[in-house]
C-alpha cells in the first residue's frame, strides 16, 4: 500500500541537506507521496529506506510486458477501477490461438492474416497483438515444429506458448526466448519445473489455477521461486466467471494491496459462435483483462473489437483527434465543396459519417481544435477567423479547387464575416448547425 | 493462503420497472453493479425490445432492411413479426414518420398506429417519438391517448417538452422514458423536473443518451457507470431508475455497419461487421448499467441474449 507523506518522512536522513532540490526533507517526502519526486534525488537514503519504500511505491498491479521490440505489449500498472476515475492505461492485448496439430500452411496463413491485422483509427496503430500456439498434441516435437514455422513466418509476433509440459516449453522457449514470449503457464503439478523454464529463459509466466484460492497460493509459491513476471489466469471461462474473477482480482490488487494477485489477467474467450466470441472478449476488454485470447481473427471481428478497446482505454480527460489536413471524401472534382469543421474525433466521424451518406464527394478542412467540439472551440478561442484562415492558406488547397467557397458550421455563423476579411477573394457560406443537415444541405446544392 | 472476496455491498438499489399486461416484462432491481450476482442481488435480466417503426424502414440500411423485408410496409405486420417469428420479449416503435422533414403524419395517424399495434401485440410496447421537440409533444401526447392503461412505455421526454409528455403519462396511466444529453447532471436535474411534477419515480426509466461504438461509446459508457455508482454509492434516489440504451439507431448510422467490403477492406464482411457492431455496442453498454436496450437485427440480439445467460 502507499505510504503517507509522514510515514515516508520517518524513514529519510531529516538532515534536510537540500541536496535532492526540495528545501526540507518533510517536502521532499510530501513529493514522494503524490508520486511527484523519485527517491534517487536523495544521495543518503539508506538501504533499508531504499527496500521499504520501493516495495511500497510499487504499482499494485505488476507492469509486465509481452514480447520484445517495436510490437511488444505492456500489460499491468492500472490503478482504477472505473476509467472516469482517471483513464485505464494499458490496453488488453488481442490475441489468437493456433494449435500445433495444424498443418505449417495452416499456421502460415494465421500468421499472415496477424501480421496484415495492422489498420490506423484516429492516429493510432492497432492489430492483432499476439499468437497463443497451443500443445494440443501433447507432443513436444510437434510443439517445437510449430513455433518454429511462427517464429520464422513472424519473428516480430509476440507469442504466447500454451503447455503445460515443462518439457515443451523448455523447448519452445529456448527458440524465441530473445521475444520474450509469455510461458502459459504454470499450475499445481508442474509449479517449479515451469518457473525454472521461466526463469532461465527470463520470460514470464502464466499461471493456471481453479478459483482463487488456488490461484494466490500458486503465485505466492512461484513468487518464492524466483520468477517475478506472471500472468493470471483463475480458471473463469463464462462471462459470469469471467466477470466476477477479474472483478475480484483488480479489487483485490487496488484496493486491498493484495500483491498475490497484482499481476496482468489473461481471458480465453473462445467460442464456436464468432459472435458470443466477441462479446465474451468484450467483456474482457471493459472489465480488466490484459490479454483475450480469440478463436479466429477474421477483419470483421477484429475490428469490432480494436474500436471497443479504443473506445475503453482512450483518456477521459483527453479528447481523440484527428490530424489537421484537408480530407477527401469520396473522389472529389475540383469544383466539389469545402468544408471545415474542428479536430474533435468524434465531430470529425459523425460530420465525415453524413457527408458519406450523402454520396456527395467533398473536401473537408479539419482545422486543429486541440480536440474541442466546433462550439467550445469557438468559445475556447481555437476555431477562429484567424486560425481557419491561416490554415486553408497554408494547406495549399486552392491550387487544388476552381472555386473560393469556404462552408463552415452553421453554429459558427458569426465568423463569416471575419474569414472574409481575412481570406481575401474568397466566398464564405453557412452551412447547417447539426452534422445530420449535411445531406439535405448538399444535395440541395448538387440539384 | 486464502483469498479474501473483496465484495462491495451498497446502500442503494435501482428501482425494478415492468412493462405490458399479459405478458409483462420486469427489469431493474439490483442492489449491485451490472450482473455483479457474486454480491448482491439481480433479480431481473436486461431486457431487449426489437424496434419497428411507423413507416417503411427506407433509410435504415440495405443489410438490415433487408431482415424486415414483406413484413415492414406496415407496423402491425412488422410488430407481429418481431413477437411470433422473432420472439421479441417487447417492441418499441419509432414514430419517425411523424417529423416534418419525413413523412410529416398527423398526431392522430400516429395514435392510429400505436392502437393497432397494440391491438395485434401482447409483448409489452415502448412507443418513441420522431425526436423533433414540438412534434413529439403533440403525437406523444396522441400516442398516449391511444395506450391509455396499457402499461407501455412513452418517450423520449426532454428538457425542452417534458411536461406535456409527463403530464399525458399521467393521465393515461402509462411509464415514462426521459433523456438527457450525455452528462450526469443533467440526466439528475431531469428526473428531479419530472418527479416534482407528481409523477412516480419508480415508473421513469432514463436515456442518458446513447452512441455507438466508435462513435461517443466511451461517453455514454462513463456517463452511465457514473449515474449507476451514484445510484448505489451515494443512494442517490434520483439516480436510481433503470437505463436505456438505444442501440439499434446508433449502431446503424456507424459508417462500419454501412460500408460494403469493397468501400472499408480493414472491416471485412459487411453484415457480420455490421450485426458485431450492434452487438458489442449493447453488450458494452449492458456492462455499464442498461437494463432496457432497443436493437434492430435479430442475430445481434441472439447473441446479445446469450451473453446474458452466460452472465446471469
């Protein structure tokens, strides 16, 4: 648990040599507390401090990344349970499963379909983030032959290595361990031979349990093994399960400071029906997992579920927005209409989403708001004559049009006059207040 | 070492609302976040309404038109078809026929309809509004007429028209779902409106507005884990009515439920994409606090149910 400003004073040298840039020591700990200074800045902490205050300030959920390099995922360090009580801030890793009872042509195409997952949405990267190869055939060789085709296929992919036979892991552990990839897992029967293959190989550990009961003496054990980076998974497979352990868990972490289970949560959300199978991952998305694990990543799905994750883990506190530029919708001539609206995401899709709709090919101006709506933009100084006009200057896009007809958002009316002034030559026209006008607005120019 | 549950029990509960004569719908009551059955008690399921409308469904898009085909040139038809063939545990009917910009029918067309409908139905009914502020007051008030007694629910009251439509609750004995427009206070000053008027505030169910996914899901979401922690944290009892989610008219503007293949290659299959981007909109929303959700495709709600049960 945290410790209070008062409690951290205690264990500092109170010489108050002002070396670490705070003039007291009591102010330097008051820092310390609100996670505001970094106990390096104090040159004669003893060690004993150093080992009580570390342990105290680490995060109650283990941060524990997965893979290596530019696709690696890190999981772990939220701290709320609500995302309006602050923002969560890893999102849950999208995983798909392949058994190695499938052919190398069957795991090639897998792989492919994960390493073509990547799309853009709103300025950010999202794709499919890892395979979870299981030992279904209980076969070492055949477990070794399949991550080896992965490895070579998507070297990049981080990989989740699903067997319980330490023997197994030992073997697909030793090909890709410079991946790091995650070792699933460890349970009851094969606790220590499995921390050993984690811990020689330094990757982390899942581990396996019925109940939670089980699962905190489990980790506690592996704990007292060596092994510090794991993975959890209590056994929960419906979403009544599902809900409650991970419920419990993150509680049980945050707010109890119950270190047994301050780990990362895996889910397997596998289901014959696509469609449960996405909302049971779902689920696992809004209520604290770090890793779900599908059945089959067709683009549908995938994509139903990176906008949820997005939707989840955007900061609550900080708008999406969208990059300033001059966008064409549909295949817009020269002469086809401009409008501007702000950088707001989601002014941007729904004014975007009608103009689609009306089948009418436009450029639409998004002008840096700082991610306000049209309105509080305006009121807040960042959607003005001055602004949308430098920006349709610089953007360039007069060479591109015949016309000078500016149409912007009828609830910024007032500015007409002022783009005039300042865009010389150029026409400005209102056009309606609600994004839902455009159609009958364009179309009705069209006509 | 033993794991020590970490349950939360709250003060508060949220208010149980029924529906319907014959064949009543119940929904609310828990005493708990959304299905939290490991701690409290969830006495009643969510509760998903098919949504038909007024007039043929020409605007709603080819993938899902294409579902009420023969059956959604007229809403009796089409609302029989939701009961018999599709098992619908209750309808809602959108009066959008009544705006001025489309059909623009009459008050009186609008409570014919609701009459037949009702007459042809024995799942409860929600009866909304075309969404226009002064038209929804007169054809609301008309619609009501017509369910007078009929224990269906009418909407959408807003800041801006709820007295004539509380008031015509009142009158024809009916519930009440009112909206408010994505903010918490603003969702609380409404019901407090409502209820200094007289009107019971165990009959009001509240929309907190909804959006789809990728389109405002995060606000709606927030907003109604918000309004559900203050209704058991705080015992809030302007707080506790059951929400709504209107799913179905939302996740079908969403460009991903529109787009063919062709037009959005990163989105696949346009009709899976589509029903999943139903889905998981109702099934977020569900987990953030709606007991009543308004849907269009029968596979999404199928799936939506069977996440329920799995859940319940």
């Amino acid at each position: 648990m945290a410790l209070s400003g008062v409690e951290i004073f205690k264990l500092l040298p109170k010489t108050n040599c002002k070396k670490c840039g705070h003039p007291t020591c009591l102010a330097f700990a008051m820092k310390l507390a609100q996670r505001q200074a970094s106990l390096d800045l104090c040159p004669d902490v003893s060690e004993e401090a150093k080992k009580v205050l570390g342990e105290a300030s680490a995060p109650p959920i283990r941060p524990v990344v997965l893979g290596a390099g530019d696709k690696a995922v890190k999981m772990g360090e939220e701290t709320v349970m609500f995302r309006h009580d602050k923002t969560f801030v890893n999102p849950c890793a999208i995983a798909v499963e392949v058994k190695d009872t499938m052919s190398a042509d069957e795991l090639n195409a897998v792989a492919d379909q994960v390493l073509n997952s990547e799309i853009d949405r709103v300025g950010q990267k999202i794709r499919i983030d890892a395979i979870c190869v299981s030992n279904a055939s209980g076969d070492t060789a055949k477990f070794e032959a399949a991550v080896k085709t992965l490895a070579a296929k998507a070297p990049s992919v981080p990989l989740i290595l699903s067997t319980t036979d330490p023997a197994a892991a030992e073997a697909a552990a030793k090909l890709v361990a410079a991946n790091k990839p995650l070792i699933y897992g460890a349970n009851d029967a094969n606790a220590d031979a499995m921390a050993n293959v984690a811990k020689n190989h330094k990757v982390s550990l899942g581990v396996i349990a019925k109940g939670l009961d089980g699962l905190t003496a489990l980790t506690d054990k592996i704990k007292g093994l060596g092994v510090e980076d794991m993975v959890l998974d209590s056994g929960a497979r419906t979403a009544k399960e599902i809900l409650r352990d991970n419920t419990y868990i993150r509680r049980a972490a945050l707010k109890k400071g119950n270190k047994s289970v301050g780990y990362p949560i895996i889910t397997f959300a596998q289901r014959d029906n696509s469609m449960l199978e996405i909302l049971i991952a779902s689920l696992g998305i809004a209520k604290y997992s770090s890793i779900v694990v599908l059945s089959s990543i067709d683009r549908w799905k995938s994509l139903a579920l990176f906008v949820l994750r997005q939707n989840i883990y955007t900061n609550p506190q900080v708008p999406l927005q969208v990059k300033q530029d001059i966008y064409k919708i549909g295949t817009p001539s020269n002469d086809a209409p401009l409008l501007i609206t702000s950088n707001f995401s989601l002014t941007y899709f729904i004014v975007s989403g009608e103009i689609e709709g009306s089948k009418v090919p436009v450029r639409l101006a998004v002008l840096d708001t700082e991610g306000l709506s049209v309105l509080t933009g305006w009121a807040a100084g960042k959607f003005t004559a001055s602004k949308i006009a430098q920006f349709i200057q610089e953007s360039g896009v007069e060479k591109e049009i015949s016309h000078k007809e500016l149409i912007i958002p009828g609830y910024v009316a007032i500015l007409s006059g002022s783009i005039e002034d300042k865009l010389p030559g150029w026409k400005i026209t209102v056009g309606p207040r609600e994004a839902n006008g455009l159609p009958a607005f364009l179309k009705a120019r069209t006509n | 070492m033993a794991f020590t549950a970490p349950n939360e029990t709250f003060a508060g509960k949220v208010f149980a609302v029924d529906a319907g004569l014959d064949k009543k719908i119940t929904f609310g009551g828990e005493n708990v976040l959304p299905f939290h059955l490991f701690e409290g008690d969830v006495p009643n399921r969510p509760v998903v309404a098919y949504e038909i409308q007024d007039v043929p469904p020409a605007d709603w898009p080819e993938t899902i038109k294409k579902v009420y085909e023969g059956v959604s040139s007229d809403p009796v038809t089409w609302a029989k078809f939701c009961q018999d063939k599709l098992n619908a545990r209750a309808i809602a009917i959108r009066l959008v026929g009544t705006h001025p910009d489309r059909e623009n029918r009459s008050p009186e067309d609008a409570a014919k309809t609701v009459k037949d409908v009702l007459a042809a139905i024995t799942v409860p009914l929600i009866i909304l509004g075309s969404n226009h502020i002064e038209k929804d007051a007169a054809v609301l008030v008309a619609a009501a007429e017509a369910a007078k007694d009929k224990n269906c629910f009418l909407g959408k009251a807003q800041e801006e028209n709820y007295k004539t439509i509380v008031a015509a609750c009142m009158a024809n004995n009916l519930k009440l779902i009112a909206m408010s427009q994505l903010d918490i206070n603003l969702s609380k000053q409404l019901n407090i409106l409502i209820t200094q008027m007289g009107y019971n505030k165990e009959n009001l169910v509240t929309d907190p507005m909804c959006s789809a996914l990728g389109y405002g899901l995060d606000y709606t979401y927030s907003v109604m884990e918000r309004i559900r922690l203050a209704a058991l944290t705080q015992n809030d009892v302007t707080m506790q009515m059951p929400m709504l989610a209107d799913v179905g008219i939302n996740s079908w503007k969403a460009k991903e439920s529109i787009a063919t293949e062709a037009e959005l290659p990163i989105g696949g299959t346009l009709e899976q994409r589509a029903i999943a981007w139903e889905a998981v909109t109702a099934c977020a929303l569900m987990i953030a606090g709606s007991e009543l959700l308004i849907m269009r495709h029968p596979e999404a709600i199928n799936a939506v149910e069977k996440f329920i049960d799995e859940l319940m």
